[in-house]
C-alpha cells in the first residue's frame, strides 16, 4: 500500500484549486446570469472580433460540442452572432453583439476583482511564480503533443 494521500499528487492540488476558483467567480456571475465560460467566451470575442467556433474552443478550453451549445444559447439571447467567414463560405464565424459587450463590461468587474484579491494574497513575487509554474506545467503538455 502506498502511504501517499490524494493532496500528495500536484494534479489533484491544480485540479482542487481550479474547482475553488471556478466555483467561487461562477457564483459571482450567476448574479447576471452568466457562466465563467460564457464569460471567458465574451472576454476573447471582446478582443477579436470574427473567431470560428475551432479558435473559440481552444481560448476558452471547451469542447466543440459543449461550446456549440453554449453559443446557441448565446445567439438565443443576443450576445453573439454567428456570421459566414466572408473568405470561406465553409466556416462560420462569431462575433459579439453590443449587448453582449455591455454584459462583458458589467462582469468584467467581478473577475477583476477576484483576480486582484488572489494576487493580493500572493503577492507579486507570489503572483509571478505562480505564473511562472503553470506556464511551465503548459509547456510540458505542449511538447507532448
């Protein structure tokens, strides 16, 4: 038998972490009704404007058939549009309507300010190793591929 426990393997720990944090900011934005994903989903269409669903799904680490019906969702209340890529009539694009930039400024706000709360308790030099370490856990997987 072995004598580690579930929180000996770092995994576990990211994976924990990654539920507290998630679970904590989806709370704050269910008050206007939206997701962390939607969330994440209006802060890369905010940024560039025309991503296909493939480019979507890798910024906003979903799968394609969860995002497909998340946007769907997103179409039905006006946040986003899906238009044809005016270069390739095979692909569909989507970009976000003014109410759903308006719904992003107003979240916006409670994801900084989780953000800065993890960073104040971390520290700066907390903050950037800690950011040091996950890209470097990132690029690990990246050259596995």
């Amino acid at each position: 038998m072995s004598e580690r426990s579930l929180s000996d393997y770092l995994a576990y720990l990211v994976a924990q972490t990654h539920r507290k944090l998630h679970g904590d900011l989806e709370r704050e934005l269910q008050a206007e009704g939206v997701s962390v994903e939607q969330w994440r989903m209006l802060e890369v269409l905010s940024e560039r404007r025309g991503l296909s669903m493939g480019e979507i799904a890798d910024l906003v680490l979903m799968n394609h058939p969860a995002l497909t019906k998340m946007t769907d969702r997103m179409v039905a209340r006006g946040l986003v549009h899906r238009l044809p890529d005016p270069h390739d009539q095979r692909r569909v694009l989507v970009t976000i309507t003014d109410l759903g930039f308006e719904l992003f400024e107003r979240v916006r706000g409670h994801v900084e300010e989780q953000n800065s709360a993890l960073e104040e308790h971390l520290g700066h030099k907390g903050s950037a190793a800690l950011r040091k370490l996950l890209g470097s856990v990132i690029d690990l997987g990246e050259a596995g591929r």
